[in-house]
C-alpha cells in the first residue's frame, strides 16, 4: 500500500516537471533588427558626477529663480550703465544741469516756557524754495526713472552702478576669504600637532572678535581717507575677519580623509605634500567650498549694506546699495523721498535671498544622500 503511494507521488512529482518544463520561455538577446542598426550600449546614458549635481540643482524651482535672479542683477549692474544717458563711463553718474526750484518742508521746533515754570514744546513747518543751478531731487520720470538726488545725479544710474561696487565687494571677500581658509584650514588638517592648535587659536580668537564695533573703531581711524583705498581697506578688514569659518570647514574634511586608502596610496608613491593636499584632497572638498562661498555672498553684501547704512563703508559720494539705504537715517528722505532709498533695499533684499537659494540647491545637489 505504501509503495503504491509512493509511486503516485513520483508520478505527479514527474507530470509537474514536465509542465513546468513546457511553461519555460526563452530569453533571447535582441537581435540587429530589434536595436535598428544600434549597439546596445547607445541605449544606456551613464551621468557623470557633475551631470548628476546640475540635473538635481535643476530639478529645485527656488534654485532655478535665484540663478535668474542673480544673472538678471549682475547685467543690471555691469552691463546696464553702458545703456544709461547719465553714466560718465568712470564709474559715477552725471549731473543734471537743469535748473531747478526745490521746494522742501523744513520743521522748526520751538520750547516756550509758561508763566508757571513748566516748558511746552511746539513744531511748525517751513516751507522752502530754493532756485538750483542743476536738478536736483527731481521727479520721477522717463527722463529719470527714478529721480534724481541731491547733488543732480540719476538715482537709476546710480543704482546700476551701486550694484556693481556692492556685488564686487562680495565675490572679492568671498574669495580672498576662500583662499586663506583653504590653505590655513588645509595646513591644520593635514599636519595636525602644533600646527593644528596655532591654527585653530586663531580662529578661536576671530571667533571672539565683535565685527561690527571693530568696523566703527577702523572708520573713525581711516575717517580722514576719502579715497577709493578706504573700500580696499575694508575687503581686507572683511577678509581678516572672516576667515575662520571656511578653516574650520576645511580641516575637518581633511581630518576625515587624509586616512582613506587613495591618501595611503598617494603616500605610498612618494607624493610631495603639495601634491597630496591640492590634487587629492582639496577635489574631495571643493562641494562643500561651493556652498560656502554661495551662501557667504549674500552675507557679505548684507554686511556691507549695514557698514554703508552707518556712513562707515565706500568713500563719500561712491555709488553704493549701502550708501543709498542710508538715506533712510533722515526722516525727511524716509517719509518724503523712498525713491531714494526704497530701490537699493529692494535690490539688496533679492541679492541675498537669491544667492542663499543658489546655496541651498547646490547644497542639495552635493549631497549623496538625497535621491529626489
């Protein structure tokens, strides 16, 4: 009985073989016909690294909004003067010579003292005429589009050329800041020991500097330079200063990768130091470096915007967005005059905000971890 059931099962176990035997489909490689004449690697699109961090910077819509943004600022300010009927062709605005009656309101505040002792105060308004030998805080309109200021000059023309000293300010420090972090961060990193804690007390001690009372102590000390080396005197202050953060970043990249097994094999080839920091380390650093500098930008615009603000930046009549927002410390030219003001914060406002989105999707695009 027992082997009767055996045999039954041999027998089903053999049909079921058969049957999935005759179920099998063929994989076949396709054939010329099927690849139309290609090979069949045309069909396969290898990224490479870079490919890859542009495709998924693309995919970001703020990203996208802050590089349009900061093309459109960067022609508005380089390439927009040239378009201008009131721009010298040496970096100022020209004046208008057209006569012109100002009419100002001027406030005049007087303290009567009572009979009793106690003091009131009281305000009155002047109004003032004054006949210009040239146009000065003249209307807007398409003769100047957006009026002109004190001395006669064409605020929009003085708005294209403010962004242009502004955003040079920027990528100047941004730069020199680059570069004196990569080699000092890159020195401490490297080499670790006494070099690593001479390096890193620096930054401690910059750390600890206060930027803005240091900026107003050096203002009143080159108060006297009225010159255009008082704005290299302040990229290099902001240079100094600023430093620390990118040294910082650097040495702590190169911590972690100077033991990875490409280093022991660039030092097992008898590779000079140079060669081994700037050609095998510094490439694995560069990402991070970007988004640095990208979100720094806005940074040192903004500084420079409130250095300006305070009389302390550019020189005195040097067309700044700083320069112009500090219209803004007069109440008269606050509540009366906003196209004198109004444009340069509207432009400094877009500038950050569009270089902190170029930062943040190529932040984004550098990181291996983030597949949407």
């Amino acid at each position: 009985m027992e082997e009767k059931k055996i045999s039954e099962m041999e027998e089903e176990v053999v049909a079921t073989a058969q049957t999935l035997e005759g179920a099998e489909t063929e994989v076949s490689q396709p054939t010329e016909e099927d690849l139309h004449g290609e090979n069949l690697t045309d069909r396969v699109k290898v990224l490479s690294p870079m490919a890859t961090v542009m495709k998924r910077f693309f995919r970001s819509k703020l990203s996208i909004v802050g590089l349009v943004v900061i093309i459109a600022l960067f022609l508005f300010s380089f390439v927009g003067p040239w378009f201008s009927q009131w721009y010298d062709g040496g970096g100022r605005s020209l004046v208008d010579q057209t006569p012109r009656v100002s009419v100002d309101e001027v406030a005049i505040t007087y303290i009567v003292e009572n009979a009793d002792g106690t003091k009131e105060k009281f305000t009155t308004y002047e109004i003032v005429m004054t006949e210009n030998s040239h146009f000065v805080k003249g209307d807007i309109s398409w003769k100047h589009l957006l009026g002109t200021n004190e001395r006669g000059e064409d605020i929009f023309t003085n708005l294209m050329l403010g962004g242009r000293v502004s955003l040079t300010i920027g990528f100047v420090v941004v730069i020199l800041q680059t570069l004196l972090g990569v080699l000092l961060g890159g020195l401490a990193g490297y080499f670790g020991g006494w070099v690593d804690q001479l390096i890193m007390r620096i930054c401690d001690i910059l750390y600890c500097i206060p930027t803005l009372p240091i900026m107003l102590i050096l203002s009143a000390i080159f108060n006297e330079v009225n010159t255009v080396w008082k704005l290299y005197y302040m990229m290099g202050i902001l240079c100094l200063i600023g430093w620390a953060g990118t040294a910082r970043l650097v040495r702590g990249q190169i911590l972690s990768l100077r033991e990875q097994d490409f280093m022991l094999a660039a030092k097992a080839s008898g590779l000079s130091t140079f060669s081994k920091i700037f050609k095998h380390l510094m490439p694995n650093v560069m990402p991070q470096l970007i988004v640095t500098m990208t979100l720094g930008l806005g940074q040192i615009i903004l500084t420079e915007a409130t250095l300006g603000f305070l009389g302390i930046g550019a020189p005195l009549g040097t067309p700044t967005w700083g320069a112009m927002i500090e219209y803004a410390n007069d109440t008269a030219y606050l509540e009366g005059y906003p196209n004198f003001w109004l444009p340069a914060g509207v432009c400094i406002t877009a500038a950050i905000l569009a270089f902190n989105f170029v930062g943040d999707g190529l932040r984004d695009a550098f990181d291996p971890k983030m597949k949407r």
